[in-house]
C-alpha cells in the first residue's frame, strides 16, 4: 500500500509480478485520474492494459479519438500510448451513499512496443500542449504562441492539413505536425 504518484512502481511490478504479464485494474481517485493514468502509460511498465472506473466526464475525454470534440491534450496522450475504449456508464445509484457524480469503466490497451512512426514523446507533447494551449484560438494561434513557430509557416502546413482547431486534428496529423515542425526547427 502507499501513493501511486509516489511509489517505484518498476520495482513494486518487479518484486510481486517478475516475468508475468500486468493488468491495472482500480477505482481511480477522481481528483487525480488524468496524473495517475499518465503516470502509468509513461512508465516504462510492464503493463498490458488499464481498466479502471473513473467519472463519466473524464471516461468520454480520456477516450476521445483526436480530431473529435471531446478530444484534449489527454486525449492525444491517451492516445499515443495505447488504444482507449469506453466500456460501459456506472451510474450514481449503483453506490450507497450515491455519489454526486456519475462514474463509467473505460480500458487502454497497451501494445508490446510502440509503434515506430510515433515522434519522440517530448516533442509530440510539446506539440500538443501547444495547440490545446489556448482552445478558444485557432491552431495557427496557440502554435504561433505556444512553440514560437513562425506564422507564415504555420499557416502553409495547416491550410495544407485543412486544420483550423485542436480539436479537428487526428492522431496521424499530431505526429505530422511534430515532424514537421522539428524538421523546420532544425533547419533554422
């Protein structure tokens, strides 16, 4: 027992589950889903999948698929390490004393490797972090502002993209514009 955020996971897995394939299964602390499931997915782990009961809010946008509404920084994150699904709602009334809020159990798998066409984490991040900076302003906006990309530049690759918002870009657009922005960076 002790605090997820703070324990050695690594040498917790490796001391109990040597050798063995893990699965998360958990009730997440509402407050801190987002750090935790993060936590978990960064690793590196021996984790196979997550299946973990959070609030419904957080289930929809953790598994949103990027170029959707629902879909934020968490979303892309969540993405890029493994495939989310949305299992299925909890409602208020399966707890005594109910809850105030509505909860719904959603699973990531994890694949063995990641793929290799994924950019490098910290720059994708990055990337992301930059275009759901400033979610009221167009990408070219917060990427301007957020990665102090050029704007002429920035303009030519989304209009070529047809992306106005974060929210329209899929995941094959994310790695794009992370290539293609430390590529333009390098050329500097």
């Amino acid at each position: 027992q002790g605090d997820v955020m703070t324990l050695d996971l690594a040498a917790l897995l490796k001391e109990h589950f040597a050798g063995m394939p893990v699965v998360v299964c958990a009730n997440l602390p509402y407050y801190i889903t987002s750090p935790i499931i993060m936590r978990l997915l960064e690793g590196p782990l021996p984790i196979r999948s997550l299946t973990v009961m959070v609030q419904k809010e957080a289930a929809v946008r953790i598994t949103a698929a990027p170029g959707t509404r629902e879909c934020g920084a968490i979303s892309a994150a969540v993405w890029y390490y493994s495939t989310p699904k949305l299992l299925f709602p909890v409602s208020r009334g399966s707890f005594l004393p109910a809850p105030a809020v509505d909860s719904a159990v959603i699973r990531l798998d994890l694949p063995q490797e990641l793929p290799e066409d994924l950019p490098p984490r910290e720059d994708f991040f990055a990337v992301v972090r930059a275009g759901f900076g400033q979610r009221r302003k167009t990408m070219l906006n917060s990427l301007s502002a957020g990665l102090r990309w050029e704007k002429d530049a920035t303009r030519a690759l989304l209009a070529a993209a047809g992306i106005a918002r974060a929210e329209q870009v899929t995941l094959e657009q994310w790695k794009a514009l992370t290539r293609a922005y430390f590529s333009m960076k390098k050329s500097r």
